[in-house]
C-alpha cells in the first residue's frame, strides 16, 4: 500500500512516519523472537533488563498503524465514495492478506497433518482457512488485519462524529483505550482489542483534518510534552520490569502503552515535520513498502532467528536444534508450549 507523491493529500512527513512505523513493529517482533528462541528469557536472568527497553520502545507499535490509517482517510479518501473507499481496502489490504493467508496454510499443512495424526484430530483444509482468514492465525501478527477490517466497517459511523460538537465524539473514542484494554496473547482479537485500536484510528481520523493545528500546538506545548512522554516511558518501563500484567477490563499497563504511544506519534510528527526538507531517504523508501514490509516481516524474523538457535545449539552441543514449525496449527488444537513462548511472553505489537 504505497503512497505516491503526486497524490492529493501526500504529506512527506506522515510518510516519513509510515517508516518508522514498520521500522518499530520489525523492532518489537526482532528482539521477542530472538529472545524466545535463543532460550535468553528463560535462562538468562539479567535478559529482563533488555527485554524490558525494547518492549517499552516498541510495544504496541501497531498503534501507530492505526493512527496513520485515520489521518490517511481524512487526508485522501475522506469525500470520495464509501464504494471507492472500501474498493481500495480490499484492493490494498484485504487481498493481499487472503493471498499470504491462502500461500502460508497451504505451506503450513503438513504441519497440520502431522498434529492431527499425533493427536488424534481431523483437520480440514477449507475450516483452517476459514479460521485463518477471520481470526488472522496464520501468523501471529496478522491477527492486525480483522481488527483493522472492523476498524474500516466503522469508518461511516466516525466521519459522522467529525463535525458535530467539533469532534468531540472522536476525541471521546480517542480516550476509550485509557478504560477498555487489548487483550494479550493469544486471544489477542476480541471486541476490546477492537475498542483499543479503535481509539488510534479515532484519533487519526481527527488529526487529519488538524494536523497545521496540531502542530503549533505541540511547538507551543514541547517542554510539557516531553516531560510527560519521558514520564510514561518511565513507568512503561518499570511495569515491564516488574513484570506487571493486569487482568480484568482495564489494563494499567496498556493505558500507559497507548498513553506513550500516542504521545510519542505526535512528537515525532512534529520533529519530521521541523525537518521536512531533509529527510532521510531510508525512512521515504520503508514508508512507500510499509505494509508490504508488515505482511511478510515475521517470515524473515523467524527464520533468522531459528538459524541464530541452530547456530547456538551446535555451538554449545555439537548438534542443531531441531527446526520449529513456522506455522502455528489452530490455537483451539494447541498446547500453549506448541507456541514457543512462555505464558508471560507479551509479543509486542
């Protein structure tokens, strides 16, 4: 999904954004995966200090997806046809996602065939792919996408809410993540998951139309803004730390994640922006292949990161350590070990 500079509504600077975007959503599943599979977050008791930066910086970097999506319907699609708007999502979103899926389960079968002999279980090809498709389970981070379809579903309601009042609907779902938090791994799709996201793009959908405005204000407001992202990086960081994961309908720790993120979106719009005629042709070039770059990230990830395990094994035992699948079978068929990851893993998106 790639921006053109001749397009209405290009910004360079929120293209800029697109790449550190998909640069810190790499980072989150870069650092967890290496540590899962090298056996450091098990093993290695000092590992919690730097598992506990990473996921502070880049934790619920999806949310920053989200946000951009907002401000891209204001900016380019807002005043077209809803029939044109949700013809380019599903002709830059939705079928892509149904190609990978369709490849990666197709290639993930014999996965599935071996589980199920082992097992006991019958599994059918068109029921996994239906499952896959909905749920985004063929691999962990497309779980994104069906959020992100409900979130484009919604869309009609929240350009209804941009006028009235100013936008004060949109800026109340902006403040909804504060009080309804995502649910973690592995029920990471629900309908709070949804609410959680839902704030960003609320926000985003705002933004669009007030970015000049948004601007001076943080110009005028930089030293308080600092302080506070500083002031929730901190705390985000002491929560990870201590290793704090609140259950039940709000969640302390995500209301400081999406707290810093959103702050964090901003800053670093406003400092693209102060910069904009210098701005580093890396970060242009990720932004235009941002979501290509989301859909097959982890595939790379993970396969770099199964050699580094290998590599370490034979090191230590004179032998490789056995591959693990790819591709994980159904989660209602799994044992939560079939994942690789320990019950505490947050798998930061």
């Amino acid at each position: 999904m790639s921006v053109s500079s001749n397009k209405p509504g290009y910004l360079p600077y929120l293209h800029a954004f697109r790449g550190i975007a998909i640069l810190s959503i790499i980072g989150a599943h870069a650092w967890s995966v290496l540590g899962s599979v090298s056996g450091a977050q098990e093993n290695n008791p000092d590992y919690i200090w730097l598992y506990s930066v990473t996921e502070t910086v880049f934790h619920g970097s999806t949310l920053f997806f989200a946000l951009i999506s907002g401000i891209l319907y204001t900016r380019v699609l807002r005043g077209k046809s809803w029939g044109h708007f949700f013809r380019s999502k599903a002709a830059h979103v939705f079928l892509p996602y149904a190609l990978l899926t369709i490849f990666f389960t197709v290639l993930a079968w014999p996965d599935y065939l071996a589980y199920g002999k082992a097992n006991g279980i019958t599994f059918f090809f068109p029921e996994e792919l239906s499952k896959n498709l909905v749920f985004g389970q063929v691999q962990t981070h497309l779980w994104y996408i069906p959020v992100l379809a409900v979130l484009f579903l919604c869309t009609p309601l929240l350009n209804a809410l941009l006028k009235p009042g100013k936008g004060i609907g949109l800026l109340a779902l902006t403040l909804m993540p504060l009080v309804v938090s995502r649910t973690p791994f592995p029920d990471l799709i629900s309908w709070k998951s949804v609410a959680f996201f839902l704030g960003a793009y609320a926000f985003g959908i705002y933004l669009g139309e007030r970015l000049e405005a948004m601007l001076i204000l943080v110009k005028r407001h930089l030293p308080a803004l600092l302080f506070l992202l500083l002031a929730f990086t901190a705390v985000n960081f002491l929560l990870f730390r201590w290793d704090y994961v609140a259950g039940g309908f709000t969640s302390l720790h995500q209301s400081v994640v999406y707290s810093q993120k959103m702050l964090m979106a901003v800053l670093i719009l406003y400092a693209l922006h102060a910069r904009e005629a210098r701005l580093p042709n890396a970060l242009m070039v990720l932004g235009t292949y941002a979501f290509s770059l989301y859909f097959l990230h982890f595939t790379f990830v993970w396969l770099l990161s199964e050699a580094f395990a290998k590599h370490k094994s034979a090191a230590e035992h004179g032998h490789p350590q056995i591959a693990r699948p790819l591709f994980p079978v159904s989660d209602r068929d799994l044992k939560p070990e079939r994942f690789d990851r320990p019950p505490d893993f947050h798998y930061g998106q």
